[in-house]
C-alpha cells in the first residue's frame, strides 16, 4: 500500500524478563569454523599442473592421488615459499614433475621419466619426505615439522583443454532452455556468482589465488585457518613470553592459507587490529566458498537432454525470491528518496535497481517477533564478494570493523554510513555494488555515545543497542511503510545535528541487534559508485 507519514511518538515492544539473555551471543568467527571443521571432507579432483608441458597433452593424467601442494611461510627468515609434486601417466610412460618458488611466482620445475611406476612412486615419495618430514604412505596423519614443509589441502585448476574435456566428455546430449529471469536480475545473477569477482576480492585480500584456485576453496583448509587466527588470538592476549611467539604462528597462519606478498616480508600478526581483519578476511572466503560450493553441487547432477539456462539455475540455488520493482512504484520511489536524502552528498551512490526480496523461510522465523513494535528499514552494505551467501543464507552475527558495539549484527539509518562498507566490481566501465535495505524489529532501545566491544547482547529490558551519532535522518519527515501487516519507519530526510548527543564518539548512528531472527531482509539494491 502507498507509505503513510510516520504518526508521533513511537512504539515500543514488550520489554524482556529481568535475566533473559539474547540468543545472538555466539560468536560467528568461532561458529562458522566448528561448521568449516564439520562439513564433509571435499571430494578431491586431480588436474596436471597448469604449467606442465604435459597439461595440454590428451590423455595425460595424474596417477592415482599423487599429488601434492605444500607451503612453507617463516615471517623471520622472509620465507614464503611453496612446492608441487605430481607422479604423471602419460600413455604408457611415468613421470615426475616437480615445481617450487616463490608464492605468487611461476617458479622454477623439473619434468622427470622414469622406466616403470615403481620407480616414479619412489621419487615422488622420496622428494614428499625430504621436503616435509613425513612418509607418503601416512599423509592423513601428517605433523608439522619445524623448517620443513607443511601439506595443504587445496585442489589444482584444471586447464581449459581439461574442462573442455569435461564439458564435452559426457553421454547424453544437452539442449539449454532460454532464461526465464529479466535482464537486470540475470545481470544480478551473472555479478554474484562471478569467479572473476571471487578472484578480485581473493586478490584484494593478498591470497594466492594459484594456491586457492576459484571452485576449488577446500572447507578443511579454510578450517585450518581458523585455527591457526585462533591460536594468534590466544597469544595476543596472554602474558608476554608465555607459549609460541607471534612470529611463529603467524607463519603457520601463512602456510595454511598462502598469501602472496610478491618479495615483501610476510608482515607479522601482531595486533588486535591486524587480527580482526584477517577474521574478516577468512569470512569472507568462507561465504564466496559457500556461493561456490552451491554451483558445484548443482554442475555434478546427473546430465538430461534439456538443463535449465545456467543464470536460472543459480537463481534457483538462492533459494530466494528476487522481485525486480520498477521505478514508477511507490516502494522504488521511497527507496530512491531515502538513499539520496541520507547518501553521501560529495558522491551519492547512483541506482540502478531495487529487488523485493523474500527468502525462503525468513518470514516464518521473523515472526517470533511479531509482537515486537519500533521497526525501521534500515542498510546494510557488504562486499560484492557475499551477496550470494547472504541471499542464502541470510545476515549472521559477525564482527564488522573492529565492533565498535560489540558482535551483533549492524545496521545504520544513513545510506552513507553503510556505504563505506561496500566494496564493488567494475562491470561495463561502473564500479557496481549492492546494499540491502532490512526490516529490523527494534523494540525497545538501549542507546550508548561511546565505545562497548564487549556488548553481546541489549542490557535486560531493551531489544536492542543504538550507538547514537551526532546526526541522524530528519525524524519529521520519516513516513511508514505496511509490510505484512506492520507498520515500518522509513527514513526521507537529510541528516540533521542530534543536541543531545553532540559529544557522542559516533558521527552517525549505528542498530545494533544481537538475535539473526530479529531483522529480515526487504531490499537489495544495485548502485554505481
């Protein structure tokens, strides 16, 4: 229905019993690791190292599981190096091919034959041992060794002559059916599920894209990683001296995730700060291993003569109703007013598209708190890099920028404020991003002008922490939108100064919920930036 102007005076949900804790108070770094750790083990695929001679050779392949990827990262010594041995059939023939260097670089190889199999295991195994310490025969229990090698569970690329041969080699003949999706939705598509994007955001990152080939992320190894920041953690906030330096275990954190620093030192992880962000870091690559994981799942269904068009298909795998509005609607015109009222006035954001979203069974578990009043579309800004985990699996707890207001899940009232959060993607000459717009049930609220990390849930009584800034959206001009029967704040007017929070540490205003299910996802909106 068409929006409604905000009535005065707002209303405020049921207060909670004294002692009622918020369920939200799990942290999402050290769940979404137990979920890494849980996942069934990633079934392997073997390919010939791309820059074998022998990769583009029909027939060539590797023998058995030969293979193997190992890592080796001294943050003193400025090691950062890896190695790659692969026993090779190639016809009737063995071979050995063995490649090491500099993370990030070609690196020097050597291409071996040997007069039987027996001889060429023996090779392979013997270099397995020299480089890591370990027997061959007891990979699966391998130990780490000091300044040797370590083993990481990573799957090599294929080459394109390789997925050509997998595209073309099965039975039945496929026919493709046109895309049922509008162009604007099969650009949102093609945009989120990009592997160059995914490439982009690793390489952002400073992770080896060579070691982490794209559709090819092992959760294991991800889980590893985890482990490793874990660890770091540990040390950062013990007594000085007490167990393994920060060097060292920002080592092994390079070994198991290879980050490529070109020649430069392997910087330490000596810091909070440093440590956030390479919790943020591994995230993120948990989410884009995620988008991944759907579109290889989908790709080993059994082949039929007539397959959905590719776009349609991963839509599907979102689980999510995608609504394109168009531009003369109400809710487009609201939505449109609200981002340039509250944008950035030097650069606001140009937009494209406004998407309705409904994602499956969202709405049912929104509805738990449906006696909670005090509701407010607000943004969320992301990296390109997660739309589709988000899409999917919806928004999570997890720290954002150091939680300045502890681990809950953050909102802002002013589109320039999640902005700053978004990271884009160049696609036809604009850097495109996106943002979503959620419903999010405030009840009652809990306001702070100063920094809390340690928050991890509302103070018993409220629903929900504002970290207040010194503006905030002109609160005479808010209007109301319906939504399933609710009424929702919407925001229309230009940030204006808030008297009674001038000395607040916060320039602008920050919602804070500490429960998944007390927000629901309304909008997703395509800019250029």
């Amino acid at each position: 229905m068409a929006p409604k102007r905000k009535a005065s005076g707002g209303t405020e949900g049921p207060k909670k019993k004294k002692g009622q804790k918020g369920t939200g108070e799990e942290d999402s770094f050290r769940s979404t690791a137990e979920a890494l750790r849980a996942a069934p083990t990633d079934q392997r695929k073997f390919h010939v190292d791309a820059t074998c001679p022998l990769s583009q050779k029909p027939g060539t392949q590797v023998h058995k599981d030969y293979d193997c990827t190992l890592n080796q990262t001294n943050v003193v010594s400025n090691n950062n190096k890896f190695y790659i041995i692969q026993l090779l059939e190639d016809g009737g023939r063995f071979a050995c091919w063995n490649r090491w260097g500099r993370v990030g670089e070609v690196g020097m190889s050597k291409l071996s034959y040997f007069a039987c199999l027996d001889d060429a295991k023996k090779d392979f195994e013997k270099k397995f041992r020299d480089k890591t310490k370990n027997n061959w025969a007891e990979r699966e229990h391998f130990v780490a060794c000091p300044g040797k090698y370590t083993l990481i569970d990573v799957q090599g690329k294929a080459t394109e002559a390789q997925e050509a041969l997998q595209v073309d080699g099965g039975s039945a003949r496929t026919v493709v059916k046109p895309c049922s999706l509008d162009p604007a939705t099969q650009k949102l598509i093609t945009n989120i599920f990009s592997k160059d994007m995914f490439k982009d955001t690793m390489a952002l990152m400073k992770l080896d894209v060579k070691k982490m080939p794209l559709g090819k992320l092992s959760k294991q190894q991800i889980a590893r990683g985890f482990e490793a920041l874990e660890a770091l953690e540990g040390a950062l906030k013990a007594p000085p001296g007490a167990g393994q330096s920060l060097e060292e275990l920002s080592s092994h954190f390079y070994t198991v995730i290879p980050h490529d620093f070109g020649r430069s030192r392997p910087p330490p992880i000596n810091s909070l700060d440093i440590l956030q962000a390479k919790k943020d870091m591994l995230l993120v690559l948990a989410d884009i291993e995620l988008a991944q994981t759907l579109q290889a799942a989908s790709q080993e269904e059994e082949r039929v003569e007539e397959v959905p068009h590719p776009l349609d298909r991963d839509y599907q795998l979102l689980k999510c109703q995608l609504q394109l509005l168009d531009s003369g609607t109400d809710e487009y015109k609201v939505i449109q007013i609200y981002l340039k009222q509250t944008g950035h006035n030097y650069r606001c954001p140009a937009l494209q598209h406004v998407w309705k979203v409904n994602r499956e069974g969202e709405g049912d578990r929104f509805q738990a708190h449906s006696k909670l009043g005090n509701r407010k579309l607000l943004w969320h800004g992301t990296n390109v890099a997660v739309v589709a985990a988000i899409l999917t699996s919806g928004l999570r707890i997890m720290p954002h920028s150091g939680g300045r207001a502890g681990k809950g899940i953050y909102f802002a009232s002013e589109n320039s404020k999640s902005a700053n959060y978004v990271t884009t993607m160049c696609c036809g000459g604009h850097q495109v991003g996106y943002m979503f717009l959620s419903e999010v049930a405030l009840g009652r609220e809990y306001h702070i002008s100063s920094d809390d990390p340690s928050l991890k849930s509302p103070p018993a009584g409220f629903n929900c922490v504002i970290a207040r800034g010194r503006t905030e959206p002109d609160p005479t001009q808010d209007i109301e939108l319906e939504l399933d029967g609710q009424r929702v704040v919407v925001p229309q007017g230009q940030p204006v100064p808030c008297r009674e929070f001038v000395s607040s540490s916060f320039s602008q205003s920050e919602y804070l919920i500490y429960q998944e299910s007390q927000c629901r996802l309304r909008y997703l909106l395509e800019i250029h930036l």
